[in-house]
C-alpha cells in the first residue's frame, strides 16, 4: 500500500519527519550497544515464550492511557507489538460503536481500544502493520473514525522497561499515520463484508477472521518518501 502524500497536510508531513527522526534515533543508540528495539526490551526476561506478554502486566503510562505488550504466535516474524488506548486517554466523546452484543463494560477505563499492531523480524526492526478482528485483542470495537483520532493521543511518556522502545512504538505511529489511517478503514470494510458473507455468525467473534489489514513497512523507504514530498512543496 502506497498512500498519496499529495493529499497529506505539509504540517502533518512534518510531524511524521521528525517521527521518522526518532524512530531512527531509537534504533541507533541501541545498534551502538549492540541491541535493538526487541532485544532491549526483553531484557532481562527469561525464556521467551510465545503468546505471553512481554513485558508482564504490558507498558502502560497512567498519565496518557497508552498502553502496549510484545509477543509472537505468527510465522514470518520474530514477534509483534499490539498498541491499545484507554478511554481516560481518548478524546471527548468517542464511545465504543453500539454493537449487537455490547456489554457496558465493568470499570470506567476497561473498554480499550486497539491502535495497531507492529510486525518485527528477526533483526529487530519493523517490517509490516496490521489490524485485527476484536477477539484477537479482547478490545472493545470502535469505528475507524475514532480509533483514527486515537492515534495522536497515543504516548508512552515514561522510560520502563525500556525508554528507547518506549519513544520508538510512539513515533511508529506517528511516521506511518496516513497508511495506519487507511488500514483501519479497510479493517471495518473488511469486518462489514465478513459479516454480509457469514449472517449466521457473528463476525467480530469468528476465529476464521483473525487478520483485517495488513501492510509491509520499510522506515528508510518512508523517510525517503516524505522528504521527497516536502521538497516538492519547498522548491
């Protein structure tokens, strides 16, 4: 997926730069230490297991209500990041969609949202995006609309277990907001004709459907692209 930076703001292109710039960062005060974004934020943790959360308990920052866990269960991949937002750190007024089986949940910032996850090979470096159906997450399911004006709300300001890793899932969104964007509507796009296809079932529930989007990443080719675009504006 190649988004049209064309239709993007030049102050969102900005923000993405300097994402980008730290994302960069990040990777290279660990790659002089011989770590990167994963080594170092399994530190110190015995034998990884898949499907446990790394670290235990997730990172959470109880001033942003970003939260986020490391884990692996899927082939090609080393592990993914999966990236949530509690609703004390929401904006005004976004409400979980009113689904069939909605349960109001028990505790005022139980009902989470889950951003994006972060695919990692095996060098510790960012190689796709994706979005998943709800039972994978146990989230609660928002619109796109609204989990995209999630996405600058999502910080994690705070530097346990790992300050680099940490600033690096932040500015992950941030250098990839416009195709993050795009997958969250094809997300809801894919749950609508799920759904259409499978009446008897209840879409968001079926083990069949795990995986709604997804795209490769390359953050060099990124960088490289929104440069690109900014200097077209600046000439």
């Amino acid at each position: 997926m190649r988004v049209d930076f064309s239709n993007v703001s030049t102050d969102r292109l900005k923000k993405m730069l300097r994402a980008g710039r730290e994302v960069s960062d990040c990777q290279r005060v660990l790659s002089k230490v011989g770590e990167n974004i994963v080594s170092d934020l399994l530190k110190g943790s015995d034998t990884f297991y898949q499907m446990n959360h790394y670290p235990e308990g997730d990172v959470y920052d109880h001033e942003t209500h970003g939260q986020y866990y490391y884990h692996a269960h899927r082939n090609g991949e080393h592990g993914h990041f999966h990236l949530f937002l509690r609703p004390k750190g929401m904006p005004e007024g976004v409400l979980p969609a009113p689904l069939d089986d909605y349960e109001k949940p028990s505790g005022v910032n139980d009902a989470l949202s889950h951003l994006i996850a972060i695919s990692m090979d095996s060098f510790g470096a960012a190689q796709g995006l994706f979005t998943t159906n709800r039972w994978v997450t146990a989230e609660y399911w928002y619109d796109h609309e609204d989990v995209i004006k999630m996405l600058d709300h999502f910080d994690i300001d705070h530097a346990i277990p790992s300050w680099p890793a940490n600033r690096w899932v932040g500015a992950i969104v941030q250098l990839y907001y416009p195709q993050i964007c795009e997958l969250l509507r094809i997300r809801d796009e894919v749950i609508v004709d799920w759904a259409n296809e499978h009446p008897e079932d209840n879409a968001y529930e079926d083990r069949r459907l795990e995986i709604t989007s997804e795209i490769d990443c390359n953050v060099d080719y990124q960088v490289a692209l929104i440069e690109e675009e900014l200097a077209k504006r600046s000439s």
